[in-house]
C-alpha cells in the first residue's frame, strides 16, 4: 500500500520536529516566578514567537495577559475564502516534582525505550511542534488550504486565567470557524480519541491556625489544639471511607454515557500497586470523568528530617476540584468553601484563599469538524475509527471560546495519552503518535477546507 503523500512529508520532517522539541523542552517554563524564573518563560515565548516568523506567520505577537504572563499569537493567511481555523498549545509547564526520581535531566529531551522523556513533551510543547509539523507537511503538498491562527498560552498549567481574560478583551482576535486544541490525548497508544468533555477545576488554599506559636508537644500535647492535626481532620472530611469525593451538597453520583475504561487498564496506566484498592464507586468513566473529584495538591508542615517534638501553630494546604460537565464551578467553589469552613474542628480559626478556577467543557460531537477529523484519523490510524472519551483535567480556556465563539466548532486532540504520564515524573511523548496525530491534523485541514467549498 502506498503511503499517503502528508504521511511521507511528516515521516521526512521527525528528525527536525525531535531537534525543535529539544529545544523547546530545554526552556524551564514554570509560570510560577516563586519556582523558576520567569525569564525561562520569557525565552520560551520567545522561541515560539521566532519559529512562527520563521513559519511565516503574519501579525506575531507576544500577548501581555492580565496574569503577567506573555501568550504568542500568530496568523497564516490562506486562500480567499478559506475558513479559519484556530490552533492551540501551551508552552508553559508543570514544575519537575522530585528531579531525583527522573530518569533522565526534566529539561533535556532523552529518547528511551521508543519514547521521547522531558517535561512537556506531551503536555504541551509537544502540540506546538504537531501543528508545525502538520502546517509544513500542507507546505510540501500544495500549501496550507485553510487561513490559520496559533496561540500559545503562557499559564495554563498555573489556571490563572491569563489567555481568557486577553480573548475576552479583545474578541476578534482568536475568531475562528473551528478550533483545534492540541492539549489531551489518544485514550490509549494507536487508538485516535476526540476529547467529548473535560472536567473544570477549582484550587483552594486553606489555612489553620490554633495558636500563637508553636509548643512543646510533652508539655503541652493532649490539650494544646495543634493546628496541623486540625488541618489533618478537616482534610479527611472531604472523603468517604471508599475515597469517594464528599463536598456538602455537591452531586458525586452521575455516569458516564460513552466510551468505558476497564479497570484493569486503568490499574495498569495508573501504575496502581498491586493490592491496593481503587477508590470511589461506579465505573472508572463514571469516577474520572463524570463526577467531582478532589485532591490534596500540597500540605504546608515541617518536613521529617528535622521534625521537633513541637505542636504546630499555623498549617496550611492547597486543594484541587475537578468539576464534571453540568456543574458550575463556581458554586462548587461555594459549597467546597462553606465545607471547609464548617468542618474544621475545635474553634480553630480557618481562611479559604480561591487561587485558580475553571469551568467544565462538553463539545458538541456531530458538528461537520468531526466528520472531517474522523475521515483524517482514519488515514492517520489505518484500520482504526475515532473515538471519542472524557477527560479528567481541566482547560479553562474551551469554555471562553465556546461563549466568544458560540458557531465555532471545538476538537480536543493531543499528546497525553496514558503513557506519557503528564504532571508526573519521566514525561514522556510517543513519537510515533506524534508523527501519526499531525498526519489526522493536516488531513483535518484538508477535508475541513473542502467540506466548506460551495
């Protein structure tokens, strides 16, 4: 069977996608100045910036948003009367974690095993360089056949809204006809999934506090309320005694209409231990994508090494909410503070500081787009057919362009497949679905600029 013209062009252009890749993944973009320094992101904004000139993007520009972050918006005309379509990535990051427990340097593309390791590479510098490699392959083929707008967002993993509140103040800047979001992924490895819904987000700090300073925990341990042990109590009241999300007045029992996860799977791409228990009830689909689900992201507390005999005064925690599709992030942040402050315990003084938010997203799958991308997918994955399944992260950003643009159709595509284990330690791209996924997205442009001729 002969290869399909784009395929060949995007086999040809890897080599330079992995280079590019390195590059971009060298840059420690944390938007978060209290870890790294924002010139890392500066640099980053500015590589993108450069490579989009060099791509032959018009009108590029670094976007200062409202969060002090810079976004980078580019714009490829087309033909006249080609439709436009809008591309999206995140050159930000998640912090590293624990940069002992890498494999290999977090900040330095390293291929291993047939992967790609290096924070980012799946989420979501690695969405910049598939829609690169996507727009080139066009290029080599009889030219791009649809007009083209790229943003990169700056803070998406910081959730602080950046971008959004830029797009709303200045509307016709993003418009589009259709959206490609290049920021989740393949359910597994070889099998092409569109993103249906994406849960919201909320992020809390809290903070405990019983005493004027620290104590003497012989002197006055089993009186003297210690505030972290107050912190400990409250923080298990947000859970059952299966695990299950338990926010007063907050609906945990909705299921999921679509695409199952078996749980051995899950147990598998979660990297479960063996003997230990999933927590929650219902399906897997039901408890990742179709319902709340909260975490404790972080706990303020003397570490062990160095650890005295001492009652703590003050503690402090950041909670994460992921928020399903049909509810309000906002009231859910409502009800997960009036919780906080009516479960703490012993009079302790409490203060709920709101530090990120984001509202749930559902797209609407039997828009023409998606015939397109599944008519793509399929030459992309051969004997394959689209999928489509939730997601359990959060990219508020969907939500703005859908009310912005409410005739603009939104794909959800991406990188994040289970293996790349995204927010963790050892990130890792697949190659191979990165090649194959800028294949679906440039044969995407094509039967997308094709459905709208006439």
């Amino acid at each position: 069977m002969t290869a399909h013209p784009i395929a060949e062009a995007i086999a040809s252009l890897m080599p330079r996608a992995k280079t590019e890749l390195a590059e971009l993944v060298a840059f420690q973009s944390v938007a978060d100045p209290a870890q790294f320094p924002r010139s890392e992101c500066e640099a980053a904004a500015l590589w993108c910036a450069d490579t989009l000139r060099t791509e032959g993007f018009q009108d590029v520009a670094l976007l200062d948003t409202p969060d002090g972050t810079q976004s980078v918006y580019g714009f490829l005309p087309g033909p006249a009367g080609a439709p436009t379509v809008l591309l999206y990535a995140h050159y930000d990051v998640q912090p590293p974690l624990d940069e002992s427990a890498w494999v290999s340097p977090p900040f330095e593309l390293t291929e291993r095993d047939g992967r790609w390791y290096g924070r980012g590479a799946a989420d979501c510098k690695g969405g910049f360089i598939m829609h690169l490699l996507a727009l080139r392959a066009l290029r080599e083929n009889g030219g791009v056949p649809v007009s083209v707008k790229v943003v990169l967002e700056g803070s998406e993993e910081q959730g602080t809204g950046g971008l959004e509140q830029y797009a709303e103040a200045h509307p016709d800047l993003l418009a589009a006809d259709t959206i490609v979001i290049g920021d989740t992924g393949n359910f597994r490895v070889g099998l092409p999934t569109v993103t249906a819904t994406l849960r919201g987000m909320t992020m809390l700090r809290v903070r405990v506090d019983t005493l004027e300073g620290n104590l003497h925990s012989g002197q006055f341990g089993g009186a003297a309320p210690d505030a972290l042990a107050a912190l400990i109590q409250l923080l298990a009241s947000l859970r059952a005694e299966d695990g299950s999300t338990t926010v007063d007045g907050l609906t945990a029992d909705s299921a999921w209409d679509g695409l199952e996860y078996p749980e051995q799977e899950f147990r598998k791409d979660a990297r479960v231990l063996d003997g230990v228990g999933l927590i929650g009830d219902g399906t897997v689909a039901d408890r990742i994508w179709a319902r709340p689900a909260v975490t404790v992201i972080g706990i303020d507390c003397p570490p062990v090494i160095g650890a005295t005999p001492s009652l703590q005064a003050s503690a402090r925690a950041q909670i994460s909410l992921r928020v399903p599709p049909g509810q309000d992030a906002t009231e859910a942040t409502e009800l997960l503070t009036a919780h906080l402050l009516a479960h703490t315990p012993w009079g302790a003084r409490v203060s709920v500081e709101q530090v990120g938010q984001g509202q749930p997203f559902k797209a609407d799958v039997n828009s023409p787009a998606y015939t397109s991308m599944a008519e793509a997918m399929r030459v992309a994955y051969p004997g394959e057919e689209m999928q489509t399944s939730g997601m359990g992260g959060s990219i508020p950003l969907c939500n703005t362009l859908a009310a912005l643009y409410p005739k603009a159709e939104i794909l959800l595509i991406g990188l994040s497949e289970p293996e790349a284990q995204i927010h963790a330690v050892n990130e890792s791209v697949s190659p191979e679905e990165l090649e194959r996924l800028s294949v679906a997205e440039a044969l995407f442009l094509v039967n997308y600029a094709r459905s709208k001729q006439g």
